[in-house]
C-alpha cells in the first residue's frame, strides 16, 4: 500500500514540476531565450528553436503525468531530461559561469552565483530524478487513466490457508 502512495506522491510533485516550470518558461518566451543562451551550450542559431521547443515538452510530460498515462515511459524521459539539466547546470558550473538555471523562470547571467547555489540547483533536480526513477522501477499509481500505469487503492487479499 505505501508503494502505491509513494508512486503517486511521486507522480504528482514530477507532474507540478514540469508544469510549472514549462508554464513560466511558455509565458515567458525572450526571458526563457535569454536563459538559454546564457548557459553557451547551443550553437546560436539552435537557442531559439530549443527555448520555443523545451517548454511545450515540459507541459506535455506534465500532463501526461498528471493524468497517468504512460507513466514509465513519461518518467524515463522525466530522468533523461534531468539528467540533461544537471549535465548544463554543472557545465555552467565548471566553465565559471555566474547564471540562473532558468529551471522555474527567470534565468541568464546575475551576478554573484557561487558553487553553493550551483551545488542547490543540483542537489534539487537530483531530488526529481529519484522520483523519476523511482517511477521508472514502480510505475503504478493510484487515479491513473492508463491500464498500465493503474494501481489498486486497496491492499492485495491475503491468500487463504488450506486447511
């Protein structure tokens, strides 16, 4: 049973993460392109394409979450897209780097960003990937829609005892 609230608890945050954060990033379309250039990842003429690109996929895997459809495979790309964004923000990191990740608006080169809010930003989107992967190992959840993401809410029979 605590599976299957752990599951959903875990569901649920991912989807709020993703929908917030592509929500900010979508209504804010030059400030999501000035986050993007900021990390110096992309080659200039992909950073527009990327930052009108990456916020509609985040709403997309939000409310695929949210609604439990396809919940391993929206969670695998949950991890894969994490693992990408701890990837940029510790490449921004290393390169010296003063910027805002942008994760949740915002975003681009401030001044006064140290290893400790690089080593923050990290240690969170870390915290999302164990939910994703833990979703990818235990993809069942409670008020799913899809088959094979549905867990029952009630406890498994016990077996009887033959007597």
């Amino acid at each position: 049973m605590w599976v299957g609230l752990v599951s959903t608890l875990a569901r649920f945050g991912l989807a709020a993460v993703w929908l917030v954060s592509g929500w900010v990033k979508f209504s804010d379309p030059t400030q999501t392109v000035v986050a993007v250039r900021a990390y110096h990842i992309l080659p200039t003429d992909w950073v527009r394409p990327f930052a009108a690109v990456f916020p509609v996929l985040e709403l997309v895997l939000g409310l695929v979450l949210l609604v439990g459809l396809a919940t391993r495979p929206a969670a695998l790309l949950s991890a894969l897209g994490l693992v990408a964004l701890v990837a940029a923000i510790a490449s921004a990191w290393a390169r010296g780097l003063s910027i805002d990740c942008g994760c949740f608006g915002g975003g681009g080169v401030v001044e006064g960003v140290d290893g400790r809010d690089y080593a923050i930003e990290i240690a969170r989107d870390v915290g999302f990937l164990a939910m994703s992967i833990w979703l990818v190992v235990r993809p069942r959840t409670w008020f799913a829609l899809g088959p094979g993401s549905r867990a029952s809410l009630s406890a498994a029979p016990q077996p009887s005892m033959a007597e």
